[in-house]
C-alpha cells in the first residue's frame, strides 16, 4: 500500500483500504496518484500508480452486471456481459430510453434511439441510419476497401428485398 495505514474506518462509515486518508466511501488505495476523484462519482474509489481495475466474475452460465438505477427504479441500464452465448451488451431498460457515445468534451457522437434508430452527427435520427454533418464540402461517408484483385466486386452492395445491386464504376472496382 501507499502508507502505513492498512485500514481505516472513521466514525460516520468512511473506510479506507491502504489509506489513512479515504476520498471515498470506500477507497482502495494500492498507492497514491495524487488525484482527487470526481464528486460525482467517489462512493467508490479504486486508486493505483499503475494499472487499477474492478473484477466482476460469474459462473459461465450466469452473466455479471453493473447495473444503473435511480430511486424510483432499481434498473435503468446496465453493462453485461454472458459467457456462454459469447455476449456483452449495454444497454437501458426503458421503453422510451435512449443510448448515446459521447467523446471530447462530453460531446454526442453517436445515437441509438427508442426505436433502434442509428444517428451520427444528430440526437435525433428519422431513419435506421441517420448521418449529419455540418462541415462544408466534406464527404459523409467514406467507403474504402484495399483489395485490388481483378473480378473484385463493389464495397458496397445495396439490396432491395433479395436481390442484390452493386454500386460499382466501370472498371467494376467499386468506387463511382
């Protein structure tokens, strides 16, 4: 541990493990980062100079959970993951709740509504996959494929209900 102290546990519930000092509710300090963690988030403060990490393990046939509730429900969301059907999913557990992936400064880049609908660029897409940019005389989308043998099909292929149509230029490589 980080200081002398194996464990400390204060009068109002606070406990730290290799800490005398606890940032948390519950910290476990491997050694000082010389961090303070986040208000929001410090009921459970895992501290290491090196790798720090949190094992949730199942039998194989049972799966582990973090699960996200509020007051008024126990399950909102959750991360999962299953062993025996190979399936990690996150995911809400509301009807009408959405998913979103965000990067940068907490910035939406991607979202996946109520209705399974994919928006990149928009909170708000109106088809299964909804692109939005607002950069000028940029490209959408960018399809590119490497492969360069003779015969090689299109990279993209659009079907309309089985029957398939390559999107191909003349040399029949894929690109338009």
């Amino acid at each position: 541990p980080g200081n002398s102290a194996s464990m400390t546990w204060s009068h109002d519930g606070i406990v730290g493990i290799g800490t005398a000092v606890p940032l948390g509710n519950l910290h476990v300090q491997e050694s000082d980062v010389a961090v303070t963690p986040d208000g929001d988030a410090d009921n459970l403060v895992i501290e290491a100079n090196g790798r720090a990490g949190i094992s949730i393990l199942s039998a194989d046939n049972q799966g582990g959970k973090l699960i996200f509730g509020s007051a008024s429900d126990a399950t909102g969301a959750a991360v999962s993951w299953y062993h025996d059907s190979d399936e990690m999913y996150v995911g809400t557990t509301h009807a009408s709740a959405e998913l979103s992936l965000r990067t940068g400064e907490n910035v939406e880049a991607v979202r996946i509504d109520d209705s399974g609908y994919v928006g990149i660029g928009t909170d708000a897409p109106d088809e299964q996959l909804h692109l939005l940019s607002s950069a000028s005389c940029e490209p959408v989308i960018k399809l590119e494929g490497t492969n360069t043998n003779a015969g090689y099909g299109g990279i993209l292929e659009i079907y309309k209900n089985t029957s398939a149509g390559n999107i191909a230029d003349s040399d029949g490589l894929g690109g338009i």
